[in-house]
C-alpha cells in the first residue's frame, strides 16, 4: 500500500499518540495501571486487559514497526509483514506481544513502552521524505513504500490515522473515572 500521508503529518500524529498515553502514565497509580479487566475496547470481544497489558499491545506495534523500517532500509522485508496479513497472524501477534511481556514488572514494561516509542520517533524522524516514499524493495502485490508498509503496521483498521490508544480507550477521562 502507499502511504496515506507524508513523514511529518506521521510524526505529529504519533506525538499526539504517545503524549495521550504519557498523560495516563502520569495519572495513573500502579495499582490503577495493573489491575485487570480494565481494558475492554478493541477488536477482540473476549480481550479483558490491565493497562500495563495495553502497554504491552502498544508496544509490539511499534517494536515490529522499528525492526521492519531497519529491515527495509537493508533491502529486506520483515516477516510480521506477511503475519499480519492473515487473520490468524494477526491474532497472534496481537495476543502473543501481550502475552510475551506479562511476567515484566510495571516498571519494566514502562521503561520498554518509552525505549520503544522513542526509537520508532527517532528512527522515522533520522528517514528523508524520499526514503518515506521510495518503493518496496522486495516483491509486492500492490504499489508499497516505505510509509505505506509503516500505516500496514500501526494503522490497522479501525484504528485512526497513527492513533491506535483510542482504539482501546476512547474517552481517557471517562477510563481514569471507572477506575476510581
């Protein structure tokens, strides 16, 4: 797929992302941030997640996102690319990257969540707009570039435009309530 907007628009709307998630980091206490069942928006209807556990969905996104954007600038295509692309890679994806990080401690997943949102901001940020939309360099079904196979990654349907934390909670004020 081709991008549906350029580099920088990319990196505002991650900003807003991952200030919007920083700003329940900041509100929340520990206690709020790892108890269960708090979490029940999203594609999967049976998903009963902790925050933490979010934090744990929303950093597999991005981690995968890192490793296929340095994957492609070595003329390589990263295989979550092809998971992704079935229902049932998805599904994995989406319940292993919680799964894979469960046992971390909160501050541990905090610290992974923050290490990798700031390296998929430095590593689109350190891209030129012609690498954003230069092609595949691998063989593709459809037109793909760089910023097109970024959006196949973070940009999944239903999720808005680089914003996938109001897929999960749509109204931050009315989760931090239900929690007290």
């Amino acid at each position: 797929m081709k991008s549906t907007t350029d580099r920088a628009t990319a990196l505002r709307l991650l900003q807003v992302e991952h200030d919007a998630v920083y700003e329940l980091i900041e509100e929340l206490a520990d206690e709020e941030m790892t108890r269960p069942n708090t979490i029940r928006y999203g594609l999967y209807s049976d998903q009963r997640l902790s925050f933490k556990d979010l934090l744990a969905h929303l950093t597999t996104y991005e981690a995968y996102t890192v490793e296929s954007i340095e994957e492609w600038l070595k003329g390589r295509k990263n295989p979550i690319i092809d998971t992704l692309a079935s229902d049932e890679g998805s599904v994995q994806i989406h319940y292993g990257g919680i799964e894979s990080r469960r046992e971390l401690s909160l501050a541990e997943m905090l610290r992974e969540w923050d290490s990798n949102q700031s390296k998929l901001m430095q590593v689109i940020n350190d891209l030129s707009d012609e690498a954003w939309s230069s092609p595949a360099p691998y063989q593709t079904d459809e037109p793909t570039d760089l910023g097109g196979m970024v959006e196949e990654i973070l940009v999944q349907p239903p999720r808005p435009l680089y914003r996938h934390l109001p897929v999960h909670i749509p109204d931050a004020a009315a989760y931090i309530r239900s929690l007290r």
